[in-house]
C-alpha cells in the first residue's frame, strides 16, 4: 500500500514538471522544471527495483545534461520572443504531427499483449543489478560499448574543432626558449628586513628581460624576428 502511494506521488509530481517544461515561458523556470521531473523518474526507477537506472538518471541527465541546458540558456542572449512569432504559423502542422503521434501511441499500446510464459532471469540469484548489467554489457556487448564510446569521442572532436578560433590576443610560449631558460634568469631572491616591502625595492624583479623572450613571434601582436620564425609560428599554429 505504501509502495503504491509513493508512485502515485511520484506520478503526479513527474507528470506535473513535464507539462510545465513545455508551457512555462520562461526557458530556466522549463530546465529547472525539467530537473525535477528527471528526479521523479529516478525515484519510479529506485520503486521498480532499477537502481542503477536511478543513478544514471540522476548523475547523468541531472548532473550534466540539464545543468548544461542551464548554463546554455542562461548564458546566450536568445531573443525568445522572436522565437515564438512563427508558433501560430507552424501550430496546425505541429497540431497534425501530434495528432499522428499520438494515434500510433494508441494503436501500440491498444494491441500490447504480455507473452504467455515469462524469459528466465539472466543474473544469478544474489547478483545485484548493477552487477548483472556490468557483466552483460563488458561480455556480451562490449564491442558495441566501445562503439559507442568511439562516437562520443569523435562528437568530442569535432565540438572542439567547430568552436575552436585563432586569437590574436592570445600569447603562446615558445617552448624551446622556455626550457633553454635558467633559474638565474627568471627568479632572483631578495633577503628582506622585517616590515620592508618588494615595492621598497624596486618592485618584482622577474623576469629580468621581458616576456616576450618566450613568447611565439606572431602572437600577441609581436612581430617576427626573422622569417625562420615565421615558419616556425606557422607550423606551431598549423599543429
């Protein structure tokens, strides 16, 4: 009796969020709205016994996705006004898609039939969930796993790639001259009396040349020294 109550509340507390995150107007009250249906879920799972589900869910989705979708929405200056003239131009199309949609939901779930006898259990007696899917997925499918993986690497990649720009602010070191340089020229030790300041002494004394000694020529506005250099910068921003 208990059990049921809990996931009538559930339920209603997840049907409650989902609906708010289509007709609320304000976009971080629909991601917030979202989160809170995504822990309501997670509860459905912990009451069905998918334990492993529920985590997922939660550290997954709730941990990075809708805190990324938090983040996107609140940083980009999206003009949602504009976004919504062309909803009463697009509603009867949206309205005839959902209205597809929704007939075929009817027809699948209207034609469900349970199969007569019931598959045994895969884990073993005493073996948790999670350690059954582990099992399963680093056995069975551990080629697909890995397959998948792959692809988010890859999706990884090209984000970076995509958003990846040539600044000409930016300041990078040359890495030879770096380590081509001694301690003597970049850190000098002050013995100071008590109460006496750096500032009293002429300020910071490193380095004692300047730092565009290790910087690449071409960045930060500094201009090559010979054209060896120039090869050298373009290769390094080539890499």
């Amino acid at each position: 009796m208990m059990a049921q109550f809990v996931f009538y509340i559930f339920a209603t507390v997840l049907l409650f969020s989902a609906a708010m995150v289509i007709t609320a107007r304000n976009p971080v009250h629909a991601v917030l709205f979202l989160i809170l249906g995504f822990f309501n879920a997670s509860g459905l799972f912990l009451l069905a016994g998918a334990e492993f589900l529920a985590m997922l869910l939660v550290i997954v989705y709730v941990g990075a996705v809708a805190v990324l979708f938090l983040f996107v929405v609140m940083m980009l200056d999206v003009d949602f006004g504009q976004l919504r003239e062309g909803f009463q131009k697009y509603a009867p199309l949206g309205g005839c898609v959902g209205g597809v949609l929704f007939a075929e939901l009817v027809l699948a779930f209207s034609h469900w039939q349970m199969a007569p006898g019931r598959a045994a259990p895969l884990a073993a007696p005493g073996l948790t969930n999670t350690a059954a899917l582990g099992g399963i997925i680093y056995t069975h499918y551990v080629l697909l796993f890995q397959a998948c993986g792959l692809v988010l690497l890859v999706a990884m990649i090209g984000a970076i790639t995509l958003t990846l720009r040539e600044r000409v602010t930016g300041r990078r070191q040359n890495i030879t001259r770096q380590h081509a340089r001694t301690r003597a020229d970049t850190l000098e030790m002050l013995e100071l009396n008590l109460g006496e300041s750096v500032a009293e002494r002429g300020g910071f004394l490193r380095p004692k040349g300047s730092y565009n000694e290790i910087a690449v020529p071409g960045s930060f506005g500094l201009v090559a020294e010979n054209p060896q250099d120039d090869v050298a910068s373009n290769k390094e921003k080539g890499a």
